[in-house]
C-alpha cells in the first residue's frame, strides 16, 4: 500500500526523492564528525582496556582477577543503552556532568573493553605452552616473554573476533543518539522530526549504515588474507 500510494503520486514521489537527496549530506557529515570517530576511538580506547582486563585475569594475582571478573560480569551483564544513560543522565545526579560525546566514549569503550578482553584472553590461552618456555629457556621474564612472544601470536588469533566487534560497533554508535550525540541516526531523527518521513529516512541511514560496515568486511577479509600469506611464510 505505502509503494503504491507512492508511484501513484507523482509529487509526492519527487518530494521524497528531495528529501532523500537532501538528507544524504548531514547524514554523512553526522558519519564524518562523530560516527566514524566515535567508533574509531572508542576501539582503541576500548582495545587497551581490554588487553589490560585480559592480563589481569591471568594473572596469579588474586585481588586482579576479582576486579577484572567483577568489571566484565558488570558490563556484559547490563545493556549497554543502560550503562550510557547511568553515565550520561544518572551522573549529574551525583554533581558530575560530563558532555554527550565523551559519555559515549566511556560507555563504548567500557563496553568493548570488557567483550575484547574475552576475546584476547583466550586468544592468549591459546597458545601452546611451549611457547612459554622457550621464553623462559633463553632468559625471558614473564613480562618479555608475554610482550615479545605470545602477545604477537595472539594478535594473529585474535583479529578476525576482533574485527567482527569493530563492525558491530560501527552499528552501536546509533545508541548514542540517545545521549544527544549528533552522529549519523541522530541526523536521521532530526531530519525526519522535520518531515514526518520516518520510514524513509531510516531505511536511508541504514543503507549507509550497511555500506560502511559492508566496506569494513571488505577490508576485514583482505587483512586476515594478508595475516595468513606472513604466517604461512
């Protein structure tokens, strides 16, 4: 029925080829300025944490891996829409504002630290502990031989899991438009707010949403190719 009314409507096809037209520029300078570098700092950020996280729990120390287990029981055990409005709207509450954009980056980094460091820790169990010592033969400490043996090994593991939580997080960043984070779903909201054209303006950002994640699986399988041409040589 909604197609139909539309091709059966001249004008109010050419209005929606408008509106789309005349979204697509906000929506990917909301993608430039905060979706894109949202996700790109909160991996990073969330990355650290993670190995942090996933080192703890290896460790023998006991009051380390009670913290680690705690965080990471916390995190994955609440939504993440949850964990940014306690950050963002909760808070100030307590006398402590912090601005949309770096509430975002706390939530998504604490949230991809606790997930990665799964990911990292059996990355790090998984190689065989003869690796181990063969460190330990040559003179190695704990330290050296975890930073120049197994960690690279690892990383090799590691990286398509790692991969797959990028791209999923390039989709969660739309939750921070929840926080009044301007990134490209908020665009979307704004725009649509405007015009009433809901439908179309988010089957607009998600097409540009699956375009980039589509580009990133891209990229994704010709770094695990690369990664497997080194290892095999």
């Amino acid at each position: 029925m909604y197609l139909n009314s539309i091709i059966s409507d001249p004008e109010r096809l050419e209005r929606l080829i408008d509106i789309a037209q005349s979204s697509l520029l906000p929506m990917l300078e909301g993608a430039i300025l905060y979706t894109i570098p949202l996700t790109l700092i909160t991996f990073v950020l969330g990355l650290i944490l993670a190995v942090l996280t996933a080192l703890a729990r290896i460790s023998k120390i006991k009051i380390l891996q009670f913290i680690a287990r705690i965080y990471i029981s916390a995190i994955r055990g609440t939504p993440l829409l949850v964990q940014l409005f306690i950050i963002f709207y909760g808070l100030p509450t307590l006398g402590l504002t912090i601005d949309p954009f770096p509430s975002a980056v706390i939530g998504f980094s604490l949230n991809i630290g606790a997930y990665a460091s799964e990911i990292i820790r059996a990355a790090i169990l998984s190689i065989p502990k003869g690796q181990w010592e063969a460190g330990y033969s040559i003179g190695m400490s704990y330290t050296q031989a975890m930073r120049r043996i197994i960690l690279p090994q690892a990383s090799r593991v590691s990286v398509p899991p790692l991969s797959n939580t990028f791209i999923s997080l390039v989709k969660d960043t739309s939750l921070a438009s929840l926080i009044l984070v301007t990134e490209m779903f908020r665009r979307a909201q704004e725009i649509a707010a405007t015009n009433y054209e809901f439908l179309l303006l988010y089957t607009e950002a998600a097409i540009l949403y699956w375009i980039i994640c589509f580009i990133l699986s891209i990229g994704q399988g010709r770094l695990e190719a690369r990664l497997d041409r080194y290892t095999a040589n």
